[in-house]
C-alpha cells in the first residue's frame, strides 16, 4: 500500500477523485460563499467520528485528469475551489493548484497537516489536526486557519497546544463534531467567551441540508 501511495504523489496529471460538487462552504472562515469542492480519495489517519469514511481507500475512487478538474469547475460561476478529502495532501498538487489559479480560481485546502511535504499553490490553507496521527511542523507557518474539531472536553487542551506554533494572524476555530453538537456545542460557547482569540465554526452546511 505504501508504494502505491508513493506512486500517487508522483502522478499529478490525474488524482482519485471522490466526489467533486458545486455548493456552499458549509464550515470555517469562508462559511456561506460559493465553492467548488473536489474531494479526493486517501487518507491514513483514521478518525472513529469521520463522516467520509469511503473516501479513505485511495484506490477505490476513479482518476480524473487535472484537466477534467479544472472544466468541472469552470461550470459555475463561483471562483473559489475547496480540496479536501480523505487527506488531500497525500497527492502532489502542484500541477491542479497551479492549473486552478491560471483559470481563475481561488485555491483553498483543508488537511490534517500529517503529510511530509505541503504540495501546491494555496490561497488559503486550513490546518484541521487530529489526535490520531501528530501533523507535519511544516504545516505550521502556512496554516491560515486552525479548525479543531470538539468531540470531548479534552479537545480544548489539544487545539491550544498548537497555537504557539502558528503564524499571529490565523484564524483560530472551534467546531463542535456534529453527533456531539448538543452537549459540546455550549461547552464551546462558554470557552470562547471566555478565550476571544478563538471563534465558533458550524457545519451550517448541514443546517441548511446541502452537500
């Protein structure tokens, strides 16, 4: 599995693709605006509470051409594109970032941060870490906003251990895990009031039932 992974880091021309969908951005500092979301196949970091867990297998999602990516966005009117995952930066992205850019989107990414290398040409980078597999340092200084995710109370502790490390001006977001809304929700709300540096994220995204 390791080598196949390698091989998919090399071969930037074509990415597995999930799913790739034109909505809101439901979560985060961009929350409300249009967005094209590609989603690609991957990830080794194994959260019990993710809510795409089909999209782990790198090799059970169909290979698209950049070029493919970057007219299935160019449907719609919206400029921005959102690359998520599974772990996007499993894959080189090099080539599709700066194919994006050269259209005239906007490039946003969110990534847990544990890849070795941060590949690709980035607006705006959104570091979502997880206590199950310890992020790359080097994602530190390009994050542009931290999004922790709340499942128990622990998880403050956790999305404080990081700021030191980050650049003064990131934003800094606390989203409830959305089965856990009703108790962690509150509990959030008292910590930023409490904390101002950090802001409350939603999945509103869910609230308005869309992708």
């Amino acid at each position: 599995m390791l080598s196949e992974q390698v091989q998919q880091q090399t071969e930037t021309t074509s990415l597995p693709v999930m799913e790739a969908f034109y909505t809101l951005q439901g979560e985060g500092a961009f929350a409300g605006r249009a967005a094209y979301f590609i989603r690609l196949g991957g990830c080794d970091v194994g959260c019990h509470w993710c809510d795409v867990k089909e999209s782990w297998d790198v090799n059970a999602h169909p290979r698209q051409t950049v070029d493919e990516l970057v007219a299935g966005a160019g449907q719609y009117p919206g400029r921005m594109v959102v690359i998520t995952g599974g772990e996007p930066l499993m894959h080189d992205l090099t080539t599709l970032t700066n194919a994006l850019q050269a259209a005239g989107f906007q490039t946003n990414i969110e990534t847990s941060g544990v890849c070795q290398t941060v590949t690709g040409s980035w607006d705006w980078i959104c570091f979502s870490p997880k206590k199950f597999k310890q992020p790359n340092p080097a994602i530190y200084q390009k994050a542009d906003e931290l999004k922790v995710i709340i499942y128990n109370a622990s998880d403050f502790a956790f999305a404080e251990s990081f700021v030191p490390h980050l650049r003064p001006d990131c934003r800094l977001l606390l989203q409830p895990e959305w089965s856990r809304s009703d108790e962690m929700l509150p509990r959030i709300v008292d910590y930023v009031k409490a904390h101002p540096q950090w802001q409350v994220s939603l999945q509103t995204h869910k609230f308005m039932q869309i992708p």
